[in-house]
C-alpha cells in the first residue's frame, strides 16, 4: 500500500513540475537612445520604446563610446527582465538611488562594462 501511494504522489509531482529554461545569453537589440540616468556606478540608457539599457562604467579606461541622443543603436546586451525569479513577476521598476525610480518596459544590462559619453 505504501509504494502505491509513492507511485501515485511520484506521478502527481511529477505532473505539475516545469521544465523552464533560463538563459541569460547576449544578444543584439537596436534602440533609439533618447535620454539616460546615471549614479556613480551605472548609467542607465532610456530608449523610445520605454526599455532601459543598464550600462556599468568602466574604471580601468578613459576611452568612451559617444552615443547621441536621439539616435539608434545596435548593443550587445542580456535580458534582464526577462529572467524568471522563482515565477514570481517583478515590478518593472528600476530604482537608481534613493530618490530617482525608473519605469521601464523592458530591463536590459550591457554585456561589458563600458564608458559612455552622450551627446545632445
């Protein structure tokens, strides 16, 4: 009787259990960059589309790459926001510090930290 209702609770968990996969592979997306936030660790790209690119900076280099706002972009980045969190969804909500939150559509991070330099 025992190892029927083990097979039985087995099967039942087994049923109900997922197979998801996360992945958190780069890939290319292209925005158009039209306005950012930056703190002294991260600056954060907005795009026209409400996505966020979270880009950290780079401390061992001056060199930067100019971005013009305004402008599309093609960047190597890795989705974020698309991660799943034991099933529960986030708040799509960035918070950069303590008093300068970001709704956003979609959260994306640089693939390499990075210096960016924009221009108006």
């Amino acid at each position: 009787m025992k190892n029927i209702f083990f097979l039985f609770f087995s099967f039942i968990c087994s049923c109900q259990t997922n197979n998801v996969i996360v992945s958190s592979k780069p890939v290319y997306i292209k925005r158009k960059i039209i306005s950012f936030k930056e703190n002294n660790e991260v600056r954060v790209l907005i795009a026209d589309n409400n996505d966020i690119i979270e880009v950290f900076k780079e401390n061992m280099s001056n060199k930067c790459k100019k971005i013009k706002l305004g402008k599309s972009y093609s960047l190597k980045i890795i989705p974020v926001s698309d991660l799943i969190q034991h099933g529960v969804e986030s708040p799509n909500e960035y918070i950069l510090n303590d008093s300068t939150t970001i709704n956003y559509n979609h959260y994306y991070t640089l693939e390499k930290k990075q210096n960016i330099c924009i221009t108006k």
